[in-house]
C-alpha cells in the first residue's frame, strides 16, 4: 500500500470558481503550497490528531469530476480556514510538550507545512485545497486531481 502525501493549497476563492468552471487538466494558481504525509490523520496526541485529520480531509469537493482511490480532492472555505487556524494553533500548543524525541523529528516538519498553509489562507482571506497525491500504480493514470502553481 502506497503512503499518500497531502497537497495543501493556499487559493483565492475567485480562483477556485474559475477552475471549477474550467477544464479538469488547467493548473490551479495558489498563492502558497506545502505537502505533508497524509499519515498525519492518525496523529495519536489528542486534540491534534482530530484537528489535523479535519484540516486535511473535511471540506466540499473541488470539482464533481476529481477522482483519487481515497477521496477527492476538497476545498475548505475562508472562515472554516480561519476557524481551523485557530485551531491547529491551540492543539499544536497543548501537544508541543507531549511531542519529544523521535516523534517530534517524524511529525514537526509536517505539522508546521499544515499549519503555515492554514496560517497564510486565514491571513489572507483565502480557501485551502486539499488533495492526496496520485498512487505509484496503475490507478495513477486515473487519477484527477490538481496541478497546482504557485508565484
């Protein structure tokens, strides 16, 4: 079984009413973009584990036609980013002392691309992107989710 890395995308919601009205295939403009292991969603302190999972996997659909063999790609709107912001802050402080060692070294990296996506979307106003990145199979041609490009 593939491990799946998340894109997460920083976009303006103009932008993401152009391209759900546009093709499939035309890049999707972000004004920032981080990956993270998508095994984040199992994080085992809590609340951080819960609040990651939903940053990473809970919004709308980006468009009816995106398909990956886990779930397709959402869109999470600029005041449930905002929401969500404020909530991976408060879990990451709680957590910070529980994570020691090796698991800080494992997820730190990780957590801190979620929330400066998360981070920078709430500053400015903007939706976040999510979307699991294509499998290493034969499902991968299959596969329709974004390209993103950022500045």
């Amino acid at each position: 079984m593939s491990s799946y890395r998340t894109v997460l995308a920083s976009v303006p919601s103009d932008t993401i009413d152009q391209y759900r009205s546009g093709a499939a295939e035309a890049p999707l403009a972000a004004t920032c973009a981080r990956e993270c292991s998508h095994d984040l969603t199992a994080t085992e302190i809590q609340p951080l584990g819960s609040v990651l999972a939903e940053a990473l996997d809970t919004g709308q659909p980006l468009r009816n036609d995106g398909w990956h063999p886990l779930r397709a790609p959402i869109v999470v709107d600029p005041e449930t980013v905002m929401a969500r912001s404020m909530k991976l802050e408060d879990a990451w402080i709680e957590a910070k002392p529980q994570l020691g060692g090796m698991m800080a070294e494992v997820l730190g990296a990780d957590i801190d691309n979620v929330r400066a996506v998360y981070s920078h979307a709430s500053g400015a106003g903007e939706c976040v992107v999510s979307f699991l990145t294509a499998p290493d199979d034969d499902r991968a041609e299959k596969t329709l989710v974004p390209e993103v490009t950022t500045p």
